[in-house]
C-alpha cells in the first residue's frame, strides 16, 4: 500500500518526497522488490514496526491468485527463509534517529519457525503482539521483553480468542495501552457478514469471549485493522470503502463513520497515529502493481491528511 514511483498512481509521484523520513543506511524499510507491509508507529513516533518478506505479492495479488509470489526481494539480516511463500514473513523494527532518519530495520527476535506480521507493542516496547503462524494456522499471539532484552515465549491467550473451527481466522490484534482490552479481526459465526472486529477484555487472568463490535463499524462487507488514538476520540479500521473514521468516547462510534482521503494514496490500509495525532503511517497498495509501499501523511491545520509520503 505505498503511493510512489514504484507504488501509486503515476500523477503522485512528484508529491513523494521523503521529507526528514528517509532511512540513514542499509536496507530500506521500502524495499524495490519483496514485500513491506503492516506499519505500526509508536506512540512516541520512535519506532516503526512492519512485516517484511523476500516474495513480491504484486502479481499474486492482481492476478487473483493465478501467478504465484516470487522471491525477488533482499535478504534482511535474519530472516527466515522459506519455500512456501506464506509462510515466510518476519517482523521487524526500525529507530528514528535525532535528524528524523530511519536506522536500518532489525530482526524484532521473536520471530517463529513459521510466518509471523501485523504486530503492535505497548508499555513502550516491553511488551508485542502479533499474529504467529504454526505452520497448519495464524494465531493471535503476545510476548514479554526480558531484562536482557531478549523476548519470552509467545503465549497464546487461549481458545475464546483463536477459533479455527468450522474455517475462523483471527487477525490485526489490537491491545489497549493497559493490556486489558483487545480488539481483532475474525470471520468467526455470529458476525455481521465477512470479516468482523471483535473485542475482549482481559481480567482474572484470562480473557473474556469475544464480543462483535457491532454496527456502525461492522457491516455486511469486510472489515479489519482496528485503531483508536490513545488520547483522543479517533477510531480508524478499514471497510469496503477503504480506511474508516469516526469520533467516540468508548470504542465504538459516537456518529456516522466517514472515509478517510489520503491525497496521493488511493488504497491505504492498516492505520496508526502517533500520540499527538498528527501523524498517520499506513500501507499503500499501487493499483497499477499490486504492490506495496509504507507510508506516512500529516494532519494539517484544517483537520484533514495531507498528501501521503514514503518513510523511505
């Protein structure tokens, strides 16, 4: 989901320029081939945390699934490889350095045997979760940083959340800043058609059965990548109509939900905001290519998103 030169309408492509988001050296998080997906920012703006694979998606992607993903992208420092295309995807993160620029992404190092994305930290990076993959499903998964740096086991948080029966998935696990709410995708029964948000929340040391966030953020079409603003009463998803926006004081919408634009970005997905709100990171899918780029936009002083930027 990226919008320039390689990734977007071909108009764009003098509106993307890096501004002071450019990586510093290395490998970029924007690759020219392979996949970068699934943004997430910290609060801070500090780190930036995405999927990466060696296998370019694009053809896959437009041609419905005919022409299969092929491994065309470099070989970031630990990475695990492997043959079946989805089952190779690793997470990782990358630094913002005083002068604005990204470091170098670095393995996150708790990456499975299996395809690991879409994941998400809080308590400022002592804590992540993300969706694992055991080689047969993709389960919802959280881990502990320890001391030393190095990370605990995943830990599942149990069947009420990951339900494959009867064909269910889960998927884009969103944890609230006190580890005590969560908000995911599934297409479990019970739901408003398709791929629903659904939420549970965590007390006595387990979770509760997930709930439908019901209407007006589900509807009878696909929604996913659940977002609320830490601070403020912003909600953002994506619906059939692309990326989704409504204001509340709980965790569902207050009014009618409205379609966020994103000058120079015509199919964004999978939204996060800093803490102040001023900055939008997201995933941008080039109509042309099926390919996709990580990008970031600016609030500007009338309230609306200013024209979408690549990071790198």
């Amino acid at each position: 989901m990226g919008i320039c030169l390689v990734y977007l309408a071909l108009p764009l492509l003098a509106a993307c320029k890096g501004g002071n988001s450019g990586a510093s050296s290395g490998t970029p998080i924007n690759t020219a081939a392979g996949l970068s997906d699934s943004p997430y920012i910290s609060g801070d703006g500090q780190r930036l945390y995405f999927t990466y694979s060696r296998y370019d998606f694009g053809e896959w992607f437009m041609s419905g699934g005919a022409r299969p993903p092929v491994p065309s992208g470099p070989d970031r420092a630990g990475l695990h490889h492997s043959a079946n295309p989805f089952d190779e995807s690793d997470i990782y993160v990358a630094t913002r350095s005083p002068d604005g620029t990204w470091s170098e992404a670095v393995n996150l190092g708790l990456n499975g045997a299996y395809g690991d994305s879409g994941g998400m930290e809080i308590n400022g990076g002592s804590t992540f979760i993300w969706l694992q993959g055991n080689g047969t499903a993709s389960n919802i998964v959280m881990a502990s940083r320890n001391p030393d740096g190095t990370w605990g086991p995943a830990v599942d948080p149990g069947p009420g959340i990951n339900d494959h029966s009867g064909g269910a998935l889960q998927d884009s696990p969103k944890l609230s800043a006190d580890g005590k709410t969560l908000w995911f995708t599934s297409n479990r029964p019970l739901g408003h058609g398709g791929k629903d948000i659904w939420f549970s929340s965590h007390s006595n040391g387990s979770w509760s059965a997930p709930a439908n966030l019901g209407a007006p953020v589900n509807t009878a079409g696909d929604e996913d990548r659940f977002w609320f603003s830490s601070g403020g009463p912003d909600l953002y998803w994506n619906g059939p109509a692309g990326i989704m926006h409504c204001f509340s004081t709980g965790s569902t919408c207050s009014g009618t939900p409205d379609a966020v634009t994103i000058p120079g970005c015509t199919l964004p997905s999978w939204v996060s905001l800093t803490d102040d709100g001023q900055r939008m990171y997201f995933a941008c899918r080039v109509p042309e290519t099926g390919r996709m780029k990580i990008m970031y936009s600016v609030k500007q002083d009338s309230g609306d998103w200013g024209v979408a930027h690549l990071v790198d």
